[in-house]
C-alpha cells in the first residue's frame, strides 16, 4: 500500500478533496494512480499532478508530471475564470501500452505512454469556446479501442446539457477532430 500521496482540500462551503483520483492496473500487471490534489494551485508547493506506478513495497516512481505538462501545453481557449494551473484530473484508463486522461479545467483528453511521454489528443476548448458552451471531460471509459467520454458543464446547470461521445484516438489527426 502507498502513502503520504499529496491530496489537498479547499475551503468551505465547497470543500472539494482531491488527492489520488484514480487507479489503473497498466503494463505488466502494475498498479498505477493519478494524482490529483498536489500543486502549488492545491496549496502543495513542491508537489505536482502526476501519474505514478505503485512498486508492491509501497512506493512510487513517478512516470509522468501533468502539472508540468499544462504548463509547458496550454489548451487553445483557457477559461480565466476558472483557471487551474495544475488541472484537476478526472479519471485515466489503460489502453496498449499506455493510458489517456482527462482534465475539465483545461478541457482536454491526454494520452501518457509507458515510458512518460505526454501528448495532448483532444483540445475541447477549441471545440466549445467560452463558458456558455464550455464542456468539461471528467468522465472515461475504454472499450473496443474507443473512449467513451462523459462532460460536465458550466453553472447555473442546464438539464440535458452535458454529454456523452465517442471518441476513436488516432495520432495527430484526433488532435483536430471534435468527439462524435
């Protein structure tokens, strides 16, 4: 079992915890976890939004800094009023010998390979600029060589608004594409 992973929580009334968002078993059979609560933006100076591999004595190896990634990549269309330098991620999945993640803030879909190389597939922001259109990915899942891509959207809520689309990653072309 892990420890001491960075997790954080903001102030009351929201009281949003974040910390390890989730876990993925990955190449080899090995227990992954994404980082979500670290960050000097989550009052963690020090720390970042990572994806980690989980050894069985309980420590980590960090396989890729996401905080590092956002800050080097911004997204086409930032929403400056919710601006999260380290992102908040969401949820990863496995796919070969790889994951994909999403982070809402910055709107985006990300792929990480097995060695730690980040590259972003979907910009959502090119896509729904501005808050009135704006489509947070939070929610993912695998199947088929498919991912099957939940949003959030803006307050005040709007029943029927978010959605739920299909995306098929390919390599550079996906990068272009709105989901389907």
């Amino acid at each position: 079992m892990a420890s001491e992973l960075p997790s954080s929580q903001t102030a009351p009334p929201m009281s949003f915890v974040t910390g390890v968002a989730d876990v993925a078993f990955g190449p080899g059979g090995s227990l992954f976890a994404l980082i979500a609560g670290a960050g000097c933006s989550h009052g963690l100076a020090g720390t970042s939004n990572q994806i980690v591999r989980v050894h069985r004595d309980g420590s980590v190896t960090t396989v890729a800094d996401l905080s590092a990634f956002l800050t080097a990549h911004p997204v086409a269309n930032p929403d400056a009023a919710d601006f999260e330098p380290d992102g908040t991620w969401y949820n990863f999945v496995t796919a070969g010998r790889g994951f994909y993640t999403v982070e809402p803030n910055h709107q985006e879909l990300d792929k990480i390979t097995a060695d730690g190389h980040v590259s972003r597939v979907i910009d959502f922001s090119k896509f729904f600029p501005g808050n009135t259109d704006w489509r947070g990915p939070t929610a993912m899942t695998s199947r088929g060589g498919s991912l099957n891509i939940g949003t959030l959207t803006p307050f005040p809520v709007k029943a029927g608004a978010a959605r739920c689309s299909r995306s098929t990653p390919r390599p550079a072309a996906s990068a272009s594409s709105p989901p389907t």
